[in-house]
C-alpha cells in the first residue's frame, strides 16, 4: 500500500480545511475485485474504530491491470449544512442509470453526510440523493484525472464524485458555474413534537369516555388480541363489550380492521356480544357507509374540544 496527500477536497467542510486524507490502495498481484472490497471494508472499520471519524473506500480505476482503490479518511468533522446553488448536470449511476441535464439547481450537503439535488418546482423532493454514510468529493478541474477528463467539457469547474459506502451507488454531479454558496451551522434540533396523532386520540378518550355515549365505562387501552390489540375496549351502559377503532383519518382499510377485531372477539362467550364503534377526527363517506352497513357506529371525533382549546358550545356555527 502507499499512501499519498491528495488534492481532492472534501466539499463538507469548508474551504481550507485539510480534513482529509486519502490513502491509494495498488495491490501488487492480482486479486479478485470482491476479495480486495472485503479487505478494505475491513480496513475503513479499523481506521473509523481508531480516529472516530467515518472512512469509506472509494473504487476509483484500473492501474497497470490492477483494480486501484482509495481509501478515504475524515480526520475532522464539520457540523452544519452547505448550500450550493450551480450550474450543474447529473448522473446517477447503480441499480439503473439516470441523467439530469444541464440546468440551474439546489445542491445541498447535510452534515449527516447526505446529499440532496433540488430544482425550483415540480415536487417539494429532491430530484436525485445520496443517503449517508457515502463519501463525498469535489476536484477543480486541473485536478481531475486526465482520463477522466477526457468525457469531460472544458467549461466544467468541478467534478463532485458522491460515492454510497455499502454500494456501487455512485452521483457525478458536474458544476459548471457556482452562483451562490453558503455553510450554516444549525445547532442541535429537537426533533418533530408531533400533536394529534393516534395515541393522544387514544388518551384522551380513554380520559373521556363518555364522549362515546352515557354511561360507558373503560375496560383497557390496547386491548389484546390475536390479531393485534385493540385501541380501546369499554362497557356501555347496559355492561355490553365496545371495541373502538381509533384514527386521525378513518378509512375502509380502518373498518376493516375493526371487523377483523369483532369477528374474532365475538367468538369468546365471556365477551359476546361486542358491538364496534370507529371513532376518527375525519371518517371518509366510503368508510362511514360501509361501517354503517355492518353495525358499526361511526363517532366524529372534535380532537380541540377534547383537549378543552375549543368548547363546541361556545360556537356560532
């Protein structure tokens, strides 16, 4: 192995920050292409086990006849997101080919490693990515191998090269003009805090379960069946089993469900008969018939009333 400073730099970190070290792997015989992958895999774990930092092989040519490797080695880590917006075309190469042509894009690398290659319209996703960990390298043009080169224009600035760690995955990006760039540190986020979603629906009719009628009485959340636990199970007032079905949107897959979970809980004689009731802030007019046409009582759930933000009494309409 001989190992050499390269001018390749990394386009996560900012520039003038010599944060990489790239490591030229010739073997000296020929070795099947899998077995060298193998060896150096297992090369990239040690070096990441020991700096701390990711490392990731990178196949890069053929040399005198032999597969040539790179080792790529992050001795540093840079938090924050870069934003570049270019001149750019791309090209998609694993499972299958694609290309984007020529065309003023959004490039953008998150400190998780991954890159993102937005347009202005068409879909809030991106056009093409590259999910970490991957390893990511941009050359100016005059440091661009010459053999690679060769498939190039002139015109190209920089050949960004997005290699997928675990894959042959690979994104070219070619930058013809940089417009705009900038690097941001975000700082830490605490993540989505998401309100409403199907278990508050559950606690707070749990809380309130005579919302489902006078009289009703909680058995248990989370019911257990065979087939999977039911959201709520509750007594009416004449001491009849209720299983409820709970959902923010309540759909024919929902009524399904719940048919599926009386079936199987009015074969029980200490529990049948069980009536169902669906139970969802919006039910789907398909759905509510087909419920409807079973027995099952649909019940529109007011998710603010239940958490006392909006009382429905004090409505004009």
């Amino acid at each position: 192995m001989r190992g050499a400073g390269s001018r390749i730099r990394d386009i996560s970190r900012p520039p003038g920050a010599d944060r990489v070290h790239l490591l030229e792997v010739v073997p000296e015989e020929r070795l099947p292409g899998g077995f060298l992958r193998a060896m150096l895999s297992i090369l990239a774990l040690s070096l990441t086990a020991q700096c701390g930092y990711p490392s990731f092989i990178r196949y890069d040519a053929s040399v005198s006849g032999f597969y040539s490797w790179h080792v790529i080695l992050f001795l540093g880590r840079v938090d924050g997101v870069r934003i570049v917006i270019a001149d750019c075309s791309v090209d998609y190469e694993g499972r299958l080919r694609a290309h984007l042509p020529r065309a003023t894009r959004l490039l953008m690398v998150k400190n998780d490693g991954s890159v993102l290659i937005h347009s202005d319209g068409g879909s809030y996703k991106p056009l093409n990515w590259m999910s970490p960990p991957c390893s990511l390298l941009v050359a100016d043009y005059d440091e661009i191998p010459e053999s690679t080169r060769e498939d190039l224009d002139t015109n190209v600035q920089q050949l960004w090269t997005v290699q997928a760690a675990k894959s042959d995955d690979r994104l070219l990006i070619r930058v013809y003009e940089v417009i705009h760039e900038h690097a941001h540190d975000l700082g830490s986020d605490p993540g989505l805090i998401k309100d409403g979603v199907e278990a508050d629906l559950q606690r707070l009719l749990a809380e309130q379960i005579e919302t489902l009628g006078k009289g009703y009485s909680l058995v248990r959340r989370e019911y257990p069946t065979a087939i999977g636990p039911v959201d709520i199970m509750a007594k009416d007032s004449n001491g009849i089993s209720i299983a409820v079905e709970l959902k923010r949107v309540g759909d024919i897959d929902g009524v399904e469900q719940l048919t599926r979970y009386l079936d199987l809980l009015n074969r029980d004689p200490r529990l049948a008969p069980v009536k169902g009731v669906f139970a969802a802030q919006k039910i789907k007019p398909q759905a509510r018939t087909l419920a409807e046409d079973r027995g099952i009582r649909c019940i529109s759930l007011d998710y603010d009333a239940m958490r006392g933000i909006d009382d429905a009494a004090d409505r004009l309409f």
